[in-house]
C-alpha cells in the first residue's frame, strides 16, 4: 500500500483471528467483528490449516465485506505463528486479536483504540467475561475495575496484574513488528509468552478500559484444565529463552525482578493448578521440581519486592491474592490451597481468579 492510499484510507486497527476447527463458533465472532462501532478497521482471519469448514464460512463473509475482511489460508502451524503471520500484513495504526469461539461487544474496538490514542499508549487492556458455553453462566468478570494507566519503564511491576491474553488488548503496531520471536513457541501458555515480549518491545504506557467488552467462552475439556508434563516442560523452555531475551536486551534490574514474579505467578501457581487436574500427576514433586527452576531461572522471586506486604497494600487486590497465594506456597501448602480453591469453585460454580 503507497502512503498516498494509507492516507486515504486510514487503517486505524487490525484485528487479528486465529481460525482451527472452529466451524461452529466463528460466524458469531465474526459477525460481532464486523458490525462494531470502529469503522476504519480490517479483520485479519488466519485459516491455519483447519481440516472443518472454516475456509468456506470466512470465504462466505469475505464476500459480503470485502474491504473489511482478510484472508490468510495456510498450512497447520499453530496460533502462535498463524498469529505472526497476521502481525506481517496488519495495516493498522494499532493491532487487537480475539479468538474464533469468542465474541465482542460492538464497541470492543473503538473504546480500546479511542483509549489508546488519548493516552498515547503501546498498549490498551479492557475487561472481559468469562462465560460457561453450555449454560451461558457468568464465570467471572475481570479487569472491570479502574486502574491507573502506568508506565512499564517506570511501574514494570504492574505487568504482573495483566492477565496472561492478547484477546482483551490492542498494542501500538510497531511494538508487535519489531519484537522478538521465539524458537520454541510451547503449546499452553504461548498467549503468556507473546505479551511478556510485548512489553519488552513496548515499554511506555499501558491504559486501561474497565469494562468488559470481551466475552471468552469456556468449553469443557478446555485446554486450561488439561495440561500434560510434557508440555509443562516445553513452557519452561519458552519462560527461559524469554528470560534470555530480557537479558539480551539489558532490561533493566526492575522489569527483570517483574518477569521474575510473573514466572512464580504462572508457573509456581497458574501452571500448578492447571497440572492439580491431571491425576496421573504428583503434584507435590511438581511443585518442588518448579521450585527449583524458579530459583535456577528466575532468581529474585523469592524476594520480589512486588510480591510483598507493601507493594500489595499500594496496589490493591491483584497483589493482594499474589501475596496469599505465595505464602501457601512458601509453607509447603500449595497443593491443599488448590485443592481448597478448586473445591470452592466447584461447588459455587463461580471462578474465583487467583
């Protein structure tokens, strides 16, 4: 596209769909997409190898907006490059993504580019809803409590409240070109990693829409609550070669202790908890071996100073449950919080994010 064409036909935000056997769900997510309120957008829909009818139902709408949808059709690789292979041919000022068995409310788009363009932000978080696919039940709702905008150059530890998903954000285009790769990407937690190079690229301001606009829809059997060794052991690889990133670029010592008290946040907790559904698993040794990879790899968790009282106190619920949490773990009573935790959830039928 010349520069002349780009002015006339500004591209404001790219929205960027992984698509994999998805049939059922993807005229929803893509019927909200095209009927938001934010006119100057693109929908970038990556058909990565799906073997149902995606090609043909993103086809069938590619013809009813030409000038609105885009199609990448390829062969199975996996979200993570799909999503890079998005991120080449996005044309917009910012880009956002949403997952295919999702759906946004019509101002999802506008409200997080309008916020980002204010603030001048790399990137712009809203809030989402967690919904039950088969009953329609409100799991949770989360981010939909005003934040302060923060800087990551000046406030890297706030990252550590951003939950671990592209779906909810829009991020400064130039920040998602010019950032890194990796050679690894692993199968669970890949959303996680993308976000933590993000902000190594992009480290000015993060803003904040707290409103859900993002409805993530839970489907038994998900992936969330079926986590396997193996791949535990591919997602301390990537958290690894992330590290080494940060070290490569001379992050300074405060983003690194914040990368640290991420990796003890979704891996010593989130990632535990997602093995304590696995019955094959000892999760007593699982959390032990973490232990030790924590202390190898990411060495200042255990005296983070954002996982602490005072931190926490200054910055409200998010560092509040981080703080419990880690004292579970310190005494040795990991497995029987999660244990306790999910029983709770079980029976209200509520999640209760930790």
């Amino acid at each position: 596209m010349t520069s002349e064409t780009s002015q006339a036909n500004p591209i404001k935000l790219s929205v960027i769909v992984p698509c994999y056997k998805v049939e059922q769900y993807l005229p929803k997510c893509l019927a909200s997409l095209v009927g938001q309120t934010l006119q100057d957008m693109e929908i970038v829909c990556i058909n990565d190898g799906s073997p149902d009818r995606c090609i043909d139902i993103l086809h069938e709408w590619q013809r009813r907006y030409p000038n609105k949808i885009v199609i990448i059709d390829k062969q199975n690789e996996g979200v993570w490059r799909g999503r890079w292979d998005g991120i080449r041919v996005a044309r917009g000022e910012y880009i956002g993504f949403l997952d295919s068995d999702d759906y946004a409310e019509p101002d999802f788009a506008e409200r997080l580019y309008t916020a980002a363009r204010d603030a001048d932000a790399d990137i712009a978080v809203c809030g989402f809803s967690r919904i039950d696919l088969d009953t329609g039940k409100v799991l949770s709702r989360e981010l939909c409590v005003a934040r302060e905008p923060f800087s990551i150059a000046t406030e890297p530890g706030r990252i550590v409240e951003l939950n671990g998903a592209p779906w909810n954000k829009v991020f400064r285009a130039e920040t998602l070109k010019g950032m890194h790769d990796l050679t690894e990407p692993p199968p669970v937690l890949d959303d996680l990693m993308f976000q933590l190079l993000a902000y190594l690229e992009g480290r000015g301001t993060v803003c904040f829409v707290p409103v859900s606009l993002v409805n993530y829809m839970v489907r038994a059997g998900s992936i969330i609550t079926s986590v396997s060794e193996e791949q535990v052991d591919a997602v301390y690889r990537a958290f690894v070669e992330v590290r080494e990133w940060y070290e490569r670029d001379e992050a300074p010592n405060d983003l690194l202790e914040a990368l640290d008290a991420a990796a003890f946040l979704h891996l010593g907790i989130s990632l535990n908890y997602r093995l304590s559904y696995n019955k094959d698993v000892d999760l007593h040794a699982a959390v032990e071996r973490c232990t030790h990879y924590l202390d190898e790899h990411f060495p200042t968790w255990r005296h983070s100073p954002y996982i602490c009282g005072r931190y926490a106190r200054i910055n409200g619920q998010s560092f509040r449950r981080l703080l419990t949490s880690s004292r579970m773990y310190r005494l040795g009573l990991l497995p029987q919080f999660l244990g306790a935790y999910r029983t709770i959830t079980e029976m209200a039928q509520f999640d209760i994010k930790w």
